[in-house]
C-alpha cells in the first residue's frame, strides 16, 4: 500500500480522487492548496502526488517548480481540464510524470498511481 497526497482546492474532487486511491488499495491524505500539498511532503513524503494545476495560492505549476528545484523524486500526477499542448509541455518539463484531464475517472487514476509507482 503507498501513501498518495491528493491536492486540489475542490473538496468534492479531492473526495472523488480519495476514493479511487482507496479502490486502488493505497492509503490517501489530502492538501487543499499547493502550499499545504510542500508542507505535507517536507513533513511525511508521499510516494506519489496527484495534484490539481490551477489552484489559489500555489498552483501545480508552482508545486512542480518547487518539488523540481529541492531534488524531490516522488512522481507526481497533475489533474488539469486545461489539456492545451502548452500547459502539458510545461508540466512534463517541470518534471510531471503524467497528465490526466479532469475529471477521471477511477481506472484511468489507478492506472496513473500504479504507472507513476512503478516508475521509482
């Protein structure tokens, strides 16, 4: 069982994202924005992050940024309705290991967590 940090500032995507993560037999914590998604990593790193790209505060961009420039290896699943080639080419370069549009469903999240914890 891995320990997956879903952050997104929508608690009824972040209820939907839990309970696929629980289908797919892993253990779920939640972060409501970017900058409580860093604090969680620096204080108990998840083995995998799926976070949302436009969010108030810190947005995905940022969290890619961050977790970039600190080394961090936890792969990291961006959740996103914007699917234009821009915003997923920059995603990849900050280091995103995939992109999903929003919203998935169940499968296609399994799928990506047991992708992304594969890849380690």
């Amino acid at each position: 069982m891995a320990l997956i940090l879903i952050t997104d500032d929508a608690a009824f995507s972040r209820r939907m994202i839990r309970k696929a993560v629980q289908e797919g037999g892993h253990e779920a914590i939640e972060a409501a924005n970017g900058n409580e998604c860093l604090e969680i990593v620096a204080s108990n790193p998840p083995d995998c992050i799926i976070t949302d790209l436009l969010m108030p505060e810190l947005d995905g961009f940022g969290v890619l940024k961050a977790l970039r420039d600190c080394g961090s290896k936890i792969p990291t699943i961006v959740l996103s309705a914007d699917i234009q080639d821009s915003a997923r080419q920059q995603c990849l370069e900050l280091g995103a290991f995939m992109m999903l549009k929003k919203p998935p469903k169940a499968p296609e999240i399994i799928e990506a967590i047991q992708k992304a914890l594969s890849s380690k």
